[in-house]
C-alpha cells in the first residue's frame, strides 16, 4: 500500500472542498442546526420534567454521538460519490491505484471532515447548552471510536452498494442511518424494543454504546463488557464491508461493468 497514492486521493478530495463553498458549508450547517434543535427540546424537557434528571446529556449527548456516525458514513459515500458524479471512476481505477488504498483514502478524507463536524458540535453544545464534556469519562473516547469504525463500515458497503448497482442506487444509501436508529437506541433504551427488533439491535455495535450511555448517567456505572461486545463487533463489521466491497469491484471488473459505470444504472 503506497502512502503517496492515498495521500493523492485525500488531496483530491481537500481540493474539491475548497473550491466549492457548497461542499464545504456542509460541514458545519447541518451539525449546527441539529445541536440547536436538540439543544432547546432538551432545555424545554427539563423545564416539565421531574427536579433531579438533565436532559441536556441524555438527549443532547446523545444526539451528538449519532450525528457523528451519520457525518462519517456520509463522510465516505460522499467522497466515493464525487467520483461517481463527475463519472472520473474508471480513470481512477485506470491508474496503479489499489482497491485498498482508494478505501484507504476515502477513510482518511473523512476523519478530517468528521473531526470538523465534531469539533462544531462539541463547541456549540457546551458553549450554548452547557453539554459537560467530561461527563462520560474516559469511556467517551472508546464510544466515538465504536461510532466512528461503524460508519466508515456503512459509508463502504453503501459505495458498494451504489458500485454495484449504478449511480441511481445511491438513493438506497442516504436512508440507511434513518433504517438503523430505531434499533440502535439513541434516545430510548433496547428493552423497550420488541423481541425481534432487540435480536437486531444486539448485532449492532451502536446500540452498546447508547445503552452504556445511559448507564453512566442513571449512576449504574461504566459497563466495560459491552463496550468490548461493541468493539469485537465493530471490527468484524469493518472487515466484512471492505470485504464486500472487494467482492463487487471484482465482479464489476470481471464483467465489464466498470467500463460501462457512467450509464444512469447497472444491471
């Protein structure tokens, strides 16, 4: 894996948010909007509620975290889909470049523009809404973490998704988070799930994360084995999408597909 070669992709990418303000102002817009809407249900919740209980990190926290994934799995899609827009795909597969370092590259482009969108989220919520950064501990590093390596996970297999299927498949990726949220328990905890949507939720590594998060602010403490139930998960999560979408470069490549990926869809 030459480092030059993604090093070039995350280049690309860096130039095409600089010169378009439409790429960049997402980056921080809808970040902003998000943390300000939550951030005064949550004030308008303590005002009703019962004395005692603060929505402001239950809710809002929780919030946080779940724009975070969502901006990392867009984060790659999107960085896969400029290609795909401006149909340069094939010339980039033309070139030396790996399979494994395109992925490489779309990965660390998206670190850099995560890391912006939490960096906005985290000032305006502490600065507006008095989120209290140290409340989750130390845990809060291994919880974005989880979040984080589940994201690029989705972000790859929705560029495998829309490599295999052509670029009108990419309207089966922006709903993916939406899909996942109700068993991943953001904003209520797993039990109050049916069976069957609780035996989706526990192959989720999101959802050790919120019910961990609740744990620590209900006073119950750090539950250290679900975070390693969600590590395990995560990493095998990440192996097997970069496994699929090897699976379906080779297939687009084997049967000519590729050739023919600026057509509206692919069959």
């Amino acid at each position: 894996m030459a480092f030059k070669r993604i090093a070039a992709i995350v280049l690309r990418y860096f130039y095409l948010v600089r010169g378009s303000f439409a790429r960049f102002l997402p980056l921080f817009a809808w970040v902003a909007v998000d943390i300000i809407l939550w951030g005064f249900i949550s004030r308008y919740l303590n005002t009703v509620a019962a004395p005692g209980f603060n929505f402001v990190p239950a809710l809002l926290g929780a919030v946080l975290l779940w724009d975070f994934f969502i901006r990392v799995m867009q984060g790659v899609t999107t960085a896969f889909f400029e290609d795909v827009w401006s149909r340069n795909f094939l010339n980039v597969f033309a070139t030396p470049l790996s399979i494994w370092e395109y992925l490489a590259g779309l990965v660390v482009s998206t670190t850099t523009t995560s890391a912006i969108g939490l960096a906005v989220m985290l000032a305006m919520a502490s600065a507006i809404f008095g989120l209290p950064l140290l409340i989750y501990g130390w845990l809060a590093v291994p919880f974005l973490l989880v979040l984080f390596l589940f994201g690029i996970a989705l972000g790859i297999v929705g560029a495998a998704i829309v490599l295999r299927l052509g670029p009108a498949a990419e309207w089966f990726v922006w709903p993916i988070p939406a899909l996942v949220s109700p068993f991943a328990g953001v904003f209520y905890p797993i039990s109050t799930l049916p069976g069957w949507m609780q035996s989706i939720a526990r192959l989720l590594p999101p959802s050790y994360v919120f019910e961990s998060l609740r744990s620590i602010l209900s006073g119950g403490g750090a539950p250290v084995s679900m975070l390693f139930c969600a590590g395990g998960l995560v990493l095998f999560d990440v192996a097997l999408s970069c496994w699929i979408f090897a699976r379906v470069y080779r297939h687009a490549v084997r049967t000519g597909l590729i050739a023919r990926y600026s057509a509206e869809s692919i069959t």
